[in-house]
C-alpha cells in the first residue's frame, strides 16, 4: 500500500493498494492520541475502505494533487 495522502489526525488518509490483484484506491480517516486506530478498524486493528472503481475513483483521483494524480493514473486507468 502506497499512502498518497496521509493527512492528519482526524483526517482521510488516501492510499493506492492492490486488493485481490487488482490496483484499487482505498480510504480511511487517521485516528488521535486520545483514539489512535481510526476508522475503518477490525477487532481494534487499522484497516482501509477500498473504493469501487469507477467515478468515484476517477473523481478522487482528479482530486489529488499533481504528481499523486499522475502517479495514480499510471496506477490506475481511467476507467
């Protein structure tokens, strides 16, 4: 998994990751010292929101900054 956009505490940490093969783009919001899993979280481990492919991805991605967008292109296609 490769954090494009670790953000902050309280924040939406965006990351490109493959899940089962295919090159996805996965979400979740960073945790605080006072709760330091975030969420998404499973049985008190950190885990991540994979984004259906489609426009919802590609309106993230356009949402990126620069060098992360071309880097998430290359990653994944428009579709």
């Amino acid at each position: 998994m490769k954090v494009l956009v670790p953000a902050g505490p309280e924040r939406m940490a965006i990351a490109l990751g493959k899940w089962e093969g295919t090159p996805v783009l996965a979400l979740r919001w960073n945790g605080t010292d006072a709760s330091p899993i975030g969420n998404p979280q499973s049985r008190g481990l950190a885990t991540w929101f994979i984004v259906e492919r489609g426009p919802y991805t590609d309106a993230i991605i356009e949402a990126l900054p620069v060098a992360d967008k071309e880097l998430a292109r290359n990653f994944i296609p428009k579709t």
